[in-house]
C-alpha cells in the first residue's frame, strides 16, 4: 500500500487544482500550512490517496492561516462554503 498525499488552496471564488503531490504527511502538512498563509488562500487543504486502490481518497487536513483545523465529514457531492459569508461554490465532478 503506497500512500500519496495532496495538498490544494481553497480562494474566494474557487478551490484550486493540486500544488503538491508527494509521499510525506510531515512534508504535504508543512507545505500546507504555509500556503495557507499566502495572500488571497483563504486555506489549504491534504488530502490522502492509495496509489492503485479505488475509493480510497480521504481528507486528512484542512490549515487556516497557518493553524490545523478539525476536518469534518463532507461527500464528494458537496457545496463549499469558501469564505464562511454565505458564497457557495458548487464542486462539479468531470467523468
């Protein structure tokens, strides 16, 4: 079982496609939590993936400015409430 883990940034219109793809949960959370804290990244989130195993992608963190935040539960059909003021941004999935 080889373990991926990715890390994206969540902007006030959009959540961006990966920035970082690499083996290390010390190094996708230091990698987080300093994209977290660039202008205009309201924050960044890892998530974790099997390498050749369907189904098995996982939040693992989610970083605000800089700090680790508890991540919740949330479907892959979902509405992002990206900035917390009540704009929603729809997440479409591409078959």
């Amino acid at each position: 079982m080889s373990e991926i883990f990715a890390v994206h940034a969540v902007r006030r219109a959009e959540v961006r496609p990966t920035e970082l793809i690499c083996g290390s949960l010390t190094m996708a959370e230091t990698y987080a939590a300093a994209l977290s804290t660039d202008p205009g990244v309201l924050a960044a989130g890892i998530t974790r993936f099997v390498v050749d195993e369907l189904g098995t992608r996982r939040a693992i963190a989610l970083y605000v400015a800089g700090v680790r935040q508890q991540v919740p539960y949330v479907s892959d059909d979902r509405a992002i409430h990206a900035n917390g003021a009540g704009h929603t941004l729809r997440v479409k999935r591409r078959d």
